[in-house]
C-alpha cells in the first residue's frame, strides 16, 4: 500500500523521516524545510567562527545569531574577493615581455620583466612581446609606370620596438601597418616599370619598400619597427596570363638574338681588325720600300752624273746598251741574224705570248718564266722560199 492512500499508516510510511519526528507540526506532510536547512549551515559557521549555534525556537536568542551569521558569510565573501582580486593583480612578465600600465586612463609606468602587481579597475595593463619578430603576408594588384597590371605578393617581418607608443598613439597598429604596406607598395611599383619588377628591380623595390614603410610608421607613432620586405615572384593577373606568357617568350628570343648577333661580332671583328692591321703594315712596307727605291734610284743617279762627267761616251754608250736590253728583255719576239745579215731568223716563244695574254686577260701580274729550253717553238727561217715558214719582220 503507498505511504498516502487512504487508511494508510502515514506516520510510518512518509519517506521524509521516520515516524512522526521528521515532519514539522506533527500531522504535516511535505519536503524538509530550507529554512531548517540554512539554520543548520549558520550553526555549523558559527561553530567554526566561535559563535553559538542556534536553537530549535525562534526566540530573540535565534535572531542575534542569525544577525551574526549574516556578518560572517559577509566576511567570507569579503575575503575570496580578495583573493581574487590578488590572484587578478599579481602578474609575472617573462624576459621577452614589457607591459605598459594605465592608471585612470593615462600612462603611469612600463614594466620590465618580473613578478609585478597593478590595482585594478583603476589600473589597466597591457603586456606584449616586444623581442619576437611578427609578420604577415599581402599580395594584392598594383598599377605599374608603364600602365601594366601586376600582383606583387610579399611578407613584411617586424616587431615592437616602443611599447608605450604601440599602445598609446595608434588604436589598431598592425591594421595601420597593413595600410601603410599598401601605400608604400603602390607607390614604388607605380614608380617602377613592369620589367623592373619582374626581373632585376626586385631586391632594389624591396629596400624602397621597407625605407618607405619605416618613415610612414614613425610619422605614425606606432612604435613598430621593420625588420625585414620579401617581395616573392610578382606576376601577370590570371586574366592576361598568357598574352603575358607571349611576350615573356619574345622578350626570351629577343635576347637570344642579340647573344647570337654579339657572337658573330665577337669572331668578325677580330678578324676584320687584323686584316685592317695587316692592310696597314702592308702598306706601311709599301711605302718605305718606294721611299728607299726612291732613295736609292737617287743615290744611283748622282753616282751615275759624276761617272758621266769622267767619261761621257762610255758612260752614254752603257746607258745605250743597258736600255735596249731592258727593252728588248720585254718583246714577245726573239730575231736572229746571221753574219752580213745572212740567214735571218725570227724566234716566236708562244708559250710566252699566250701566258702574257692570259695574264692581262686576269688581271694578274704572275712573273712569266723567261726559260725557252723547253717546249720551245721552232725557229722561222725569214729567208725561207717556203710561204708557210716565212715569217715577216
């Protein structure tokens, strides 16, 4: 049967207590009371705190003591308010660290490193690393001098040099870095032609950059220092890639070209320039042996006039001879007299003749070989009756 059906034993089957002690007024049913239970808590901190416990009736002894629990809770909550206002205020900064403290608003110290302590609200404490260096990376579309689009991507690495400022003067530092990297990029790509900034202009914009940025940060006041710009491979936007992959070729063969043509230079030059060297001396060897044929044909006439004025017949007469003989050394045609101009004979060296026309045909002056010992022709006998051997002076 359940503890409250009718005609039910209710004074031994109520689950709050056994029998009839665990109900308040006797016959009353229902959970134990709280306010037995809060009693029961106040004694036991009285006990702890030598106040008396309280008794069973609520007389004018019951309310003194519930007066003096009502301090001692107070006192509890005092003391762990305390205690975390300690364990709040108390802080350590390690040797990498600064903090910047706050009092009602306005900077009152910079902490170094060690245990310290601040009094909040009234105090506010800011605490960063100020030796690790930070970076962040960016890339974004900029406008080059000469009108091209480019993406240039690069890492900016910094880090806090003045605690004081880089809480103080700007309200967000790092957002301002980021828009000062923006301002400083633009302007020393929109400065730079595309090829600079593709090739060679790299490490030169990257110290731009960084000089730039530096300038922009400390007419900021924000108390960051940059350490280091990489500025990594700028390339085409994706929308023009190939035509800018086009003309990366033709720049390629370009300058292909040109290494080809500069080779050729290399072996033609040197060569033209010795051939113009040797066209030099060649004719340098001309003129001073003309100076001293001129010299010496000179010399020879003077010695020759003073050998005329001892013996002129001789001398006219040796002249006579010699000329004729160089005369005669040049003709084609060889005559042979007997004595008392008997049995004449005219000597044709047709080899002779056809070389020396061969020669004039050409072009070459090639000494002709004045041998007649072989292959000569024959003779033509002037005084010959026969037509086909007579030949004419």
């Amino acid at each position: 049967m359940a503890w409250n059906e009718p005609g039910g034993n209710s004074n031994n089957q109520d689950p709050w207590g056994s029998g009839g002690g665990g109900r308040r007024g006797g016959d009353r049913q229902g959970p134990p009371d709280l306010d037995e239970a809060f009693r029961k808590l106040q004694d036991s901190l009285n006990g702890m705190f030598g106040g008396k416990k309280r008794g069973g009736s609520g007389g004018a002894g019951g309310s003194g003591d519930g007066r003096r629990g009502g301090f001692a809770m107070l006192a509890i909550g005092l003391v762990v308010l305390v205690a975390f206002w300690l364990y709040s205020a108390v802080y350590v900064v390690d040797e990498q660290e600064q903090a910047v403290v706050l009092r009602l608003g306005e900077y009152h110290e910079t902490v170094g490193p060690g245990l310290n302590i601040y009094f909040p609200p009234i105090d506010k404490k800011f605490q960063e690393n100020v030796t690790r260096e930070r970076s962040y990376t960016k890339q974004g579309q900029m406008l080059t001098e000469d009108e091209n689009i480019i993406e240039v991507p690069l890492t900016v690495q910094y880090k806090i040099s003045d605690l004081r400022s880089f809480v103080l003067n700007v309200d967000q530092p790092e957002v301002s870095l980021q828009h000062a990297t923006d301002s400083a990029v633009r302007h020393v790509v929109g400065s730079m032609s595309m090829d600079q900034v593709l090739t060679e202009g790299r490490e030169v914009m990257a110290a731009e950059v960084k000089d730039r940025l530096q300038r922009f940060l400390d007419d900021y006041g924000t108390g960051i220092t940059v350490t280091q710009v990489n500025l990594q491979s700028a390339s085409a936007p994706q929308e023009v890639q190939e035509a800018f992959d086009d003309v990366i070729r033709a720049r390629e063969d370009e300058q292909r070209l040109k290494n080809q043509a500069e080779s050729y230079a290399n072996a033609v030059i040197p060569e033209a320039r010795g051939q113009a060297q040797r066209m030099l001396e060649e004719a340098s060897g001309y003129r001073d042996a003309v100076i001293a044929r001129a010299e010496g044909e000179s010399d020879r006439f003077s010695k020759l006039l003073t050998e005329y004025q001892q013996a002129p017949e001789v001398t006219r007469k040796r002249l006579y001879l010699e000329t004729m003989q160089d005369v005669m050394s040049n003709t084609s045609k060889v005559l042979v007299t007997g004595d008392a101009g008997q049995n004449n004979l005219l000597y044709l060296p047709l080899d002779k003749m056809v070389g020396e026309r061969n020669n004039r045909t050409s072009g070459s002056q090639t000494a002709v070989p004045t041998d007649t010992t072989t292959d000569a022709p024959p003779a033509i006998d002037m005084n010959s009756q026969d037509p086909r051997t007579r030949g004419t002076r």
